[in-house]
C-alpha cells in the first residue's frame, strides 16, 4: 500500500470526532491525537531563530525546565545579510534537528514576509525587502530543516508587513505587486523548497481573514501553486467555522483555551453533522495532515533522534554572525583595529553587554549561552589589553547625563574606542512596531561627543531593522552592522573588529536617511486604522529609492570589506533558446587586496524603454566568492525569462516583453560595475 492509500485507510476507521481533533490545538502547541490507530498528537514549536523554551499548555507561561534551553543561531535579517544560501541550509539543518531532538513535528519558521517598513517590529524575523533574495534563501532553510524528518512552517501567508494593528489592518494591493512582491518567496518555498506547512497571517487582505482567505488559500496556494500539505492558523487568528472550513484552513491554533470551543473544534463538529459543511472537507484535512505525519517520518518504526546543542550547531551560528557582520563605513583604513597597538580600549554602550536572544516576542530563544561583545572582546584581547566598559546610555532620561560624561571620559584616553548601540528587542519586537527610525536613548549625542573627544571612534550597531544615523555619519570613519548575529555575537564581532575576520555581510534591505524617504510613510499608508492600501505598489525597498531618484544612507546590496575586488571580463551569452532569454553572465572577480575575503556579487536586470511600467531595475541573481588575497575567479549566472517578466494584470500570467534590457553586475544596488546591453527578440507568457 503506499502512502495516500494508507491514508485513505485510516481515514475510513475514523470517526467524526477523531477526524475534528486533528484539526485544532488540544494545547497551545500540539494537536489531539487517535491513540487507537497509531496517531500521534502533531507538536509545534516557534522559531525561527532557535528552539522555543517548553510552555505550559494552556497558558503562555514558561515551564522553566532545566533542560529546554536551545542553540541560538541568529535573527533570519542576520542570516539574510550573509547571502550565502549554503549557510541557509545548514541553519535550517541545524536547527530541523533539535526540533526533532525537542520532540517537535513543525517547526513554525522561517518568517518570509516582505520588509516593507523600516519600523515593522518583526523586520529582524524576516530575510528581506526583495522577493528575489528571500526566494533564494528560503528555499535551502526548508530544505535543510525538512531533511531532518521536521517539517518546516513558512510564515505569515500573506501581507503581514505590519505589527501595529496587525490583528485588524485589512490590507488593500494589486496584483502585480501581491504576485511580484509578496508571494514569491512563498511561492518558492510551496514549489521549489517543497514546504510541509504554511501559516496563515493575522491581518486581512481585501476583507477577508488571510487564515482563511479564499483567493490566497485556495486558489493560489492549494489551486495555482498545488500546495499539498497543511495550512495551519497563526495562533488566534481564525474567526469563523465555515470560512475557515471552506477557505483552506486545515488547523486551527490559538493563544487560549478551551481548546474545544475553537472554531475548527466542536462548532466544526456540529457544523458537519448538520449538514452545513460536507464530511469531504474535514476528510481532506485529514489527509493533509496524515499526509505531513508521513513526510516526517512519524508512522516509521524508527525515527532518527536529532541532537541539540551541539558544538556544531554552535558553530554554525559563529559562522553565521561572523558572515552577517556588514561594514557600513571605513574611512582611512581605521578597520580593522591593529591588536598590537591596543593597550587600552574603551567599550561603551548598552549593547556592549546586553542579551539579545530571548527577546523579540514568540521568537526569542532561552540560549544555552550567548557571547555578548564585551565577552567577545575579552575572550579576543586577553589579558594584554585593558578593557575599560562604560554604558553610556541607558532607557532611564535621569542617568543620561552622568553616563554619557563618563563614557566621554574614558575615550579620551583610549588607544581604541567601540561604541555598541543601536536597538534592541524593546524596540525589535512583535505586536508593536516602532514609531520612528531614530537610535533610541540618546545614542546620537553620545557617538557625537565620544567622536568629538576620540575621532577614532568606531560604531557598531545591533538590531534588526533599519535605523537613522544621524548627524554622526557624516563625521565617524568605521561602522560596522552587527544584527542579532547568535550566541556567538560577541567571539564573531571580536573577529571582525580585529580583522581576524573579513567582513562580507550585505544590506538585505535598504537603510534610507529619513523615514519619511521610505515608500509606505511618504505615501501616507502606514499603519492604517482599520486598513492600508500599499499604494506604492510594486516599488517597494530599492525599487522605490530608485525610481525617485532618492539617495539612501546605505543602498540594498551594500556592505565592505577589508580587501578590494576587481571585476574584469564580462561576457554575455545568449543561448538563444525560450525567445533569447536562456542567457549567462560571466565575469572574473579577483581579490586585489592583501586579505582573504568574499565579495557577494549581484545581477540586477534593466528595462530600456518598458512598454509597461518597471522597476528601474531589480535583483536576478547573486554569488557569495571566497577569494584568497590575489586569486581569480570566474562567475557565472545563468538567467531565464522568469528573470525579464513582470506580472500582467490583464492577462493573468507573467509576461516577458520584446525589447532592451540592461544588465547591470555589481557590488551593491548602486555600485555597478559592469553593464551590458542585450535585445530580445521575442514576448513570452509564463
Ligand atoms: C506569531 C507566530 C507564532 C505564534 C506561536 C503568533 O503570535 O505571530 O509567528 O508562531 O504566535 O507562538
């Protein structure tokens, strides 16, 4: 027998009640289970950035176990940063397997949604403000965390690019930008990746409840895309029996109990036997639901343990954040520091030596252990360097003064002086976004009067959003973006900084001036009331800044490195199949400085003259290089007409035109190296 007619046999020895129990959350995260037949409740745990510490089971309390502490690989923005998509697959293989190791069946991660605003508060649990990356980087995750029989839960389907009001905002798009911007990360997770599980949003798209939402769930994801697995609620997020039966939902979860009043429950239950909903409905979220049970392995004899906190798991993480780490600045080579030449360096600020891991809402993670910079600073210095620790800011107006005087004090003197602010999860957090972009706690005063006291000065910022930098950028000569980069923070900052290391992290999003510059808050929608219509469209991230000419602090695909790249001979070839569009990019990348070092170098595709509005230019492709000082190497990316096409409203289909296009390869969104003309002769539908 195989899988779907073993299946179909224990759907028929079930009964109504069986069936509806699977269908719900019998505690916060498990399902119920048919014990009789070998069926097993289905055990959920958050993601994405670790293994969630064990709750209570009605009640949103930890247990405070001894044993449930997890490895905390990194916030996703942090892996995103890297580009590197091997480094996304063993993320997501690490963390499939202390899932598994933790008892866990679905692993509610990775959160994919787009970065629309700098302030949304969950911007740190998402890849990017481009779909092509996040497509690119969602696929590997999945696939790592699905070879270890757990099945991954890509999160939150669809348009909820928004914390404030994100329970009510119904959310009004067109759509082109739904299917060019929104969906094309869950489109590759569903299609290439594979994915087990799918969760719905909270928000609303055009009215109705995404969690079951009949354009998104059943036309798009199970019609269009043939998604076959298990559509399951965020937790409270459904709000009614009928929809939520009819449009697509397989699992209903919450944050309450009784578990049995939910809406795919017992009003399920009676919705059935009274004819309202037809018993095929609930025998085909069964199916799904069996049928995810099968993928991971839960009917098999035996089934691989996992294992968690391993010191391979660990350094995966130190890998990670070492990757993520991306330079903003570096003027007169004051990067990396020269450890020789530092008998005292002042460590100022907060961050230097705040815990980051378990904050940030349903994705913070209780760590075996976290490396704090100053950790790593001490771990790196040794006992030849004196350390000299001053916080510098804090959330408390009344200390400012006197903590600013002494962080000021103990700059002067320093043969070094790192400044460690930027935000942290009281800013970076769920259910709340931030109300501006500006460093938070008097942070700017402060790095304006160390600088003016130490002009050597270096910054280094944690969080996981965009943040204004403002008036300091101007004068400071070394910053460094550190994200939420994992337990090992601290060993992986301590790296860079002192140029054991190179850096090689990347903006997966764009860091404008002013809030104001960015698309959802010069058009005014953001954060709605009871909606938001995304007016900017399709312009969203660099696509905006592009087409208004507006100059960002930092533009996407941007980030330095200690060694220099040269680009040289660029070579288009046209393999003339598919209307022209089968093409291949190559160039040599060589590393021209005196350190090794990677150059993560981008592809982006221009329309000359586009007979339909476009995007001044967008993301195709993308290679991570790792280059010995004065190593070559060539480059090859390979595109298709999924590369050229937009989304034709009129026709309903993705359409590549006729014309010129630019191809433009470089190191950033606006640091282009190379460009190359090519012609196409032929439209196509896709
Ligand atoms: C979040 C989800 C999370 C769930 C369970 C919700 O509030 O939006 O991302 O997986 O809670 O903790």
């Amino acid at each position: 027998m195989n899988v779907e007619e073993r299946i179909t046999e224990l759907i028929t020895k079930m009964t109504l009640e069986e069936k509806v129990s699977l269908c719900h959350g019998a505690t916060l995260f498990k399902t119920g289970a048919v014990e009789r037949l070998g069926i097993t409740a289905v055990t959920m745990s958050d993601g994405p950035h670790g293994i969630r510490e064990e709750l209570k089971d009605d009640v949103f309390e930890p247990l405070g176990l001894a044993e449930d502490a997890s490895t905390y690989f990194c916030a996703l923005i942090a892996l995103a940063a890297t580009w590197n998509t091997e480094l996304a697959y063993e993320y997501g293989n690490g963390i499939g397997e202390e899932a598994k190791a933790r008892g866990k069946d679905i692993l509610l991660s990775p959160g994919i949604n787009i970065i629309r605003t700098p302030l949304c508060g969950r911007n740190f649990e998402y890849l990017s403000e481009d779909p092509y990356l996040v497509s690119k980087l969602v696929v590997p995750m999945i696939r790592g965390i699905q070879e270890q029989g757990t099945a991954a839960c890509v999160k939150h389907f669809a348009l909820n690019n928004q914390e404030t009001n994100r329970l009510q905002v119904d959310v009004r798009v067109s759509d082109r930008a739904l299917r060019e911007i929104y969906l094309p990360g869950f489109k590759a997770a569903v299609e290439e990746g594979q994915v087990y599980a799918v969760m719905g949003a909270y928000n609303r798209f055009r009215g109705q409840h995404c969690c079951h939402h009949e354009y998104l769930l059943k036309d798009i994801l199970k019609g269009e895309w043939g998604f076959d697995g298990v559509v399951i609620s965020d937790w409270s997020g459904t709000h009614d029996t009928v929809e939520a039966a009819n449009c697509g939902l397989d699992i209903e979860m919450g944050t309450i109990a009784p578990f049995e009043e939910y809406y795919l429950a017992k009003p399920f239950l009676n919705a059935i036997k009274s004819g309202m909903i037809s018993e095929a409905v609930l025998d085909d979220k069964v199916r799904r639901i069996l049928r995810l049970a099968f993928r991971i392995g839960k009917f098999d004899q035996v089934r691989p343990k996992g294992s968690f906190n391993t010191r391979e798991h660990q350094f995966t993480s130190l890998r990670i954040g070492r990757e993520s780490i991306t330079l903003l600045k570096n003027e007169d080579g004051l990067l990396p520091l020269r450890k020789e030449a530092l008998k005292t360096i002042a460590v100022i600020g907060d961050n230097a030596d705040h815990l980051q891991g378990s904050g940030g809402g349903s994705s913070g993670v209780k760590a075996l252990y976290e490396v704090t910079p100053l950790q790593g600073l001490h771990n790196k210095l040794g006992e030849n360097t004196e350390i000299i620790f001053a916080r510098g800011y804090s959330n408390d107006p009344a200390k400012a003064e006197e903590l600013r005087a002494e962080a000021v004090r103990i700059a002067a003197g320093a043969d070094a002086v790192v400044i460690f602010g930027g935000l942290n999860h009281g800013d970076d957090a769920e259910d709340h976004d931030r109300t501006d972009l500006k460093l938070p706690n008097g942070q700017n005063e402060l790095i304006q009067e160390v600088y003016n006291v130490n002009p050597k000065a270096v910054v280094i910022l944690i969080g996981g959003s965009p943040m204004e930098m403002d008036p300091w950028i101007q004068d400071v000569k070394g910053v460094l973006l550190a994200w939420y980069s994992g337990m090992e923070a601290g060993n992986a900052i301590a790296e860079v900084l002192l140029g054991d290391v190179n850096p090689s992290g990347k903006l997966p999003v764009t860091f404008p001036r002013r809030l104001e510059d960015s698309p959802a808050h010069s058009i005014g929608e953001y954060p709605g009331d009871t909606s938001v219509e995304y007016k900017e469209g399709i312009f969203v991230g660099y696509r905006y800044y592009d087409k208004k000419e507006i100059l960002p602090l930092f533009c996407f695909g941007h980030g330095l490195s200690y060694t220099t790249f040269q680009y040289s001979d660029l070579k288009v070839f046209d393999g003339g199949r598919n209307g022209g569009a089968n093409i291949e990019v190559s160039f040599n990348i060589r590393n021209t400085g005196s350190a090794e070092g990677a150059e993560t170098v981008q592809l982006y595709v221009k329309s000359i003259q586009p007979e339909t509005e476009r995007p001044v230019m967008e993301l195709k492709g993308f290679k991570k290089v790792f280059l010995e000082p004065g190593e070559t190497q060539k480059v090859s990316l390979t595109m298709d007409p999924s590369s050229f096409s937009y989304y034709c409203e009129e026709k309903k289909a993705w359409r590549m035109d006729a014309g010129k296009y630019e191809l433009l390869v470089g190191s950033s969104s606006r640091d282009i190296r190379f460009t190359e003309k090519i012609d196409l002769k032929h439209c196509s539908m896709i």
